[in-house]
C-alpha cells in the first residue's frame, strides 16, 4: 500500500502530476488519504497498473511536470 511517507521527497519537486503504477496486476492499493495529500499540494494523481503508468508518463512529460512512482513486483 502507498503512504504519505513513500512520496515526502516527491511533494518536495516542482511537479503538476503523479503518475503512480500499481504493479503489473494492479496490486498495490492507493488510500484516498494518500490522494487527498497530494490533492492538497496541488499535484493530480493518476493511477494506473504499471505498464500503462509508463506509458502515460511518456506522453505527460513533454507537457507538464510529472514523476512518476512505480510499483514493478505485482
């Protein structure tokens, strides 16, 4: 499961987007608080399985500020 503690130094950057792949199968869960956080410092979450974060994240970062934080084992 995500938490707040995974993404202190990613709040830290000068970024617009998150994008957060849950694994390969979608595994990993991403509380609403973890979302309502980072709603709150004005970053957008998306949220996908792990290979369609990679793929979002190639088409974001030539438009906007993101990171993306990926989940690679399940």
């Amino acid at each position: 499961m995500l938490q707040i503690d995974d993404l202190v130094e990613v709040v830290k950057t000068d970024i617009t987007e998150l994008i957060i792949g849950t694994g390969y199968y979608g595994t990993m869960q991403v509380p609403s608080v973890v979302l309502d956080y980072l709603n709150d410092k004005g970053i957008k979450a998306s949220i996908e399985k792990t290979p369609q974060a990679v793929d979002v994240y190639n088409r974001t970062i030539s438009e906007r500020a993101a990171i993306a934080a990926l989940h690679l084992t399940c």
